[in-house]
C-alpha cells in the first residue's frame, strides 16, 4: 500500500485522490496481467500560510539594489547592504515630492518596517532615507518579501492620486489637440481684421517725441 510521510508536527488537512483508471500491463507470448497500485494526487493544506500577490515595476541594479518607478513623483531604491530604503525626487524636487516622500515613509515607520528614528533627509537634493529593521528568527529571510509588499500596498493608495493627475493632463492635450465643434473652427472661418487687440498701434501720442505722433 502507499504511504504518506507528513515530518510535521503541527495539523494539516490531506485530501487523498484516486486516480479513476488502473494501469494494465498485458505482455507478450502467455497472457500475463500485472496490475499496479494507483497513482494517488495529494494535496496539503497549511492553514498558518497565506498567499499574497502584488505588482510593482521593479528593476534590479548591479550590486542587487531595488528600484522602484510605479509613484509618478519619486523613485524609491531598496538599498540591501546600507540596509536603508531613500526616496528620490523623479523629475526635480516641490512641495508635491515631499508630501509624497512623507507619506511614504510614515506608512513605513507605521508598519514596522523602518525604524522610527532614522528617517532623515539623504545626501542627494530632495532625498529621504530610513533604515530597514530586521525581522528575529527563523523569518529573517522574509523579511524583504515583507518590505516590498508594504511598499505595494502604499503604492496601492497612491494610485488614485497620480492617476487622476495623468487623466487630468491627457483630458489637457485632447481639448488642445483634438477640440470639439465648440471650442473650435475651420481653417478661414473667422477672417483676418486689420487691427488685433485692444492696444492701438497708430495715433498715438510717443513719449519720446514731444508733441509727435506715432503712424
């Protein structure tokens, strides 16, 4: 009969299939039949883990640094040997970067992923560091896995923010480029006047010639 060797201590649900079709072996000359035992497909369950997905746009540097674009106003950089995570400004530094850099860095320190004390600004313009706490145990080697989806579930609550942004400046282009009956005319349409504006450009009195006018 098949066994099934479990080397854990704690419960786990094991749901054993059959396979419906038992595999014949008919062989030559004397009918010989051999019957195996059926192949079983089992299935554990763990209920102490859980699964978590999430998307971010990552890319790996040479010395296996993390850098994240997903924000439209800063990058952020895990930095695994300073062990340190630093905000950078994406295109030049304002108000609207710091507010960001903020927000992300006291989601952080709420979470338990930076220590509270060492959020500081970094030595590049407009930057924001903090350093990585470390997780105790056995679980040290998640630890990065847990960083990186904290950063995607800040990123998560952003992404209203900097797509309505890039909405609002597409919606800009689009009545620029491409206007509506409206707000727009045919080539022609409104003919040329000889005087544009509402500053004259001929009989007015010059103030560099006294008692002169200009024509």
């Amino acid at each position: 009969m098949p066994t099934v060797n479990i080397e854990r201590e704690i419960p786990v649900n094991v749901g054993v299939e059959p396979e419906e079709k038992v595999p014949v072996k008919v062989g030559t000359g004397p009918l010989n039949i051999s019957i195996s035992d059926p192949n079983l497909l089992i299935r554990v369950h763990d209920p102490k883990k859980q699964k978590f997905e999430f998307k971010l746009k990552l890319r790996t540097a040479l010395n296996g640094d993390f850098m994240i674009f997903d924000h439209s106003d800063i990058d952020i950089m895990i930095l695994k040997e300073k062990k340190k995570i630093v905000a950078f400004a994406k295109d030049m530094m304002s108000e609207v970067v710091y507010g960001a850099e903020n927000r992300l860095f006291n989601y952080l320190r709420k979470q338990g992923v930076i220590a509270y004390d060492s959020i500081q600004g970094g030595n590049v313009y407009g930057s924001m560091e903090g350093l990585m706490l470390e997780m105790k145990g056995d679980k040290n080697s998640e630890s990065m896995n847990y960083i990186l989806y904290q950063i995607s579930e800040w990123m998560d609550s952003e992404r209203p923010y900097f797509e309505s942004n890039e909405a609002y400046d597409q919606m800009v282009d689009d009545h620029l480029l491409n206007p509506s009956d409206e707000f727009s005319t045919e080539f022609g349409e409104v003919p040329h006047e000889e005087e544009k504006g509402s500053m004259m450009q001929k009989g007015m009195f010059s103030p560099y010639y006294y008692g002169r006018y200009t024509y």
